[in-house]
C-alpha cells in the first residue's frame, strides 16, 4: 500500500536526525524505495536533517555526507532543521510546495544558472544550514 502513496505523491520531504547515523541510512532506504517506485529522480525531494540546535558535539551525521547521499540521488535540495526550535521547518514545505510546483525544466534551469529556489534569494544554491 505504501507504493501506491509514493506513486501519486507529487513530492517527497525526506528527513532524519542530525544526531543519528542510523537514521540517515534509513533515509536512503525510502529513498530508495521512491526512486523503484517511481520514475527514479522524476519527483522533487529534499533531504533534511532534524535537530540543528543541537551542539556540535552531539552530531553524528556531517554536512559532506548529506551533500554525498544527495549527490548519489540527484536531491538538489539539502537543508538542516530544528523542530524544537522551528528553524528552516517552514522553509522545507515552501520550498517542497514550490519544487512540485515548478516544471522540472524550469527548476533544473535556475539551478544550473545558480539561482536559488528557496525563498531567500540571496542563497546561491539550494543547500540551507
């Protein structure tokens, strides 16, 4: 039943936490899983990593290894979050609504001219910390 959901999505927010390495391996699983049932990168996604306010010292999943898996399935949207606090929470949706929004064409070619597709346009790429 879940691949009958996925399929009629019109796009994924897939997220883990910051301080959970575990949890970034089971974000590649349902990656996975929407890319089988799915027409494989067809579908705007954002990876975004829960707890930010944490301290550094907490953290067990680093930028680069986001930056990895989201190179590996051709997410061009990262971004780090906190639920506790509601930082970037909001800015994750509007940016998804605003992805599934967009024609693919349309949102390839900002990116490649290094535009943002956030609401924050001073950003140079889609990647928020």
């Amino acid at each position: 039943m879940l691949d009958q959901y996925v399929k009629s999505a019109h796009g994924f927010l897939v997220m883990f936490a910051l301080n959970d390495k575990r949890s970034l391996r089971d974000a590649e699983y349902y990656i996975e899983r929407v890319h089988t049932w799915t027409d494989s990168g067809k579908k705007p996604m954002i990876l975004v990593g829960n707890k930010k306010d944490l301290c550094e010292t907490e953290r067990q999943v680093h930028p680069k290894e986001i930056q990895e898996l989201a190179n590996k399935y051709n997410i061009p949207c990262t971004m780090e979050a906190s639920g506790k606090t509601a930082e970037n929470v909001q800015n994750a949706f509007f940016t998804l609504a605003e992805m599934a929004y967009c024609s693919y064409t349309e949102l390839f070619a900002k990116l490649e001219k290094g535009k943002s597709i956030v609401a924050d346009e001073k950003k140079k790429k889609c990647s928020v910390m």
